[in-house]
C-alpha cells in the first residue's frame, strides 16, 4: 500500500457530478477535510484528483486555495470535451493549468474503463481517499461507489462526504 512517494501524503479525491445544488455545503466539508490533513502533514500534503465536474473540481479548487500542491489525472485524451463549451470546460482549463503534476491514462477515448481506471489510479497513488457520496451503489462501472469499494477492499482510508439532500 505504497501511495505518497518519499515524504509526501497524497489525498486522493472522488465524488459524484451532479451534486444537486450542494456545492457550497461539499466544497466546504472539501474544504475542512483538506484543512485538518494540513494541520497534521504540512507542507507535504499533495492533493490528487481527476478533476470531472461536481466534487472532483470543488476538492481541487479547495486544493489551490489552501496553497496545497494539486496532482491531476485524465482518464483519456480529449478529456476536456467532456465538459462542452460553457464554464465547466473553463472551470477545467483552469485547474489543469494550476496542475503541479499531470498524467493521462492510456485510453483511447471516453468509455466505462477508461472511468473506471481513473477512479482506481487515484485510490492506488494515493494515502487517504475523501469520496463525496450518497452511499448508493455506482450508476455505472467506476462511479463513486465503486472506487470507494475498490478502495475498502484494499484497506484504503476512506472519509466519506455525505452530500445534504436537495
């Protein structure tokens, strides 16, 4: 369960999309979360996160607004045509280009595998996983659910962010 490399502590992030008008109570548990690991870690918490809308975004907004490093992995090339035209691809563009490290997976295009990989990296190359989930099983293979039972299984710390109900 080697994650962090050297000395650092590597917080991994997962979370559903649609937060349905949750985002400022998430971002700020984000927020709180990333916090408390800074209090304890210092200068070498890393943040680690795929960057999709919804949860992944507001960790890593939390991530640079608390001056923690952000480490980013796509799960295929052309990832960013997955967030269309409008402010979610700018949200995007911003955050890749805060990046200190970025890595993209080896998939040819958008699919169920390519999800799932990514969800997995961030459990494998991580310390501790914050997953911002209902508890419910994944509505697809590599949803929330199934990177938090990929990351159990392997006896991967799990903080889980209930978001409110809307």
């Amino acid at each position: 369960m080697a994650h962090g490399t050297g000395d650092r502590f590597v917080v991994g992030v997962t979370g559903h999309r649609d937060l349905r008008g949750a985002e400022d109570e998430v971002a700020s548990a984000l927020r709180a979360d990333l916090e408390a690991h800074q209090r304890t870690r210092g200068d070498r918490l890393v943040a680690l996160s795929a960057i999709a809308a919804g949860a992944d975004s507001l960790f890593a907004e939390a991530a640079i607004s608390l001056g923690i490093p952000l480490n980013v992995v796509l799960p295929f090339e052309g990832y960013k045509e997955d967030f269309g035209d409008g402010k979610e691809q700018e949200r995007f563009e911003t955050l890749l280009a805060a990046a200190t490290a970025k890595r993209t997976l080896p998939y040819d295009g958008r699919s169920t595998e390519a999800y799932a990989a990514v969800g997995r990296w961030v459990v494998d190359h991580s310390d501790h996983l914050v997953a911002v989930w209902d508890g419910m099983p994944a509505r697809g293979p590599g949803g929330t659910g199934d990177v938090v039972a990929y990351a159990r299984e392997r006896g991967h710390p799990v903080t889980v962010v209930t978001p409110p109900q809307t």
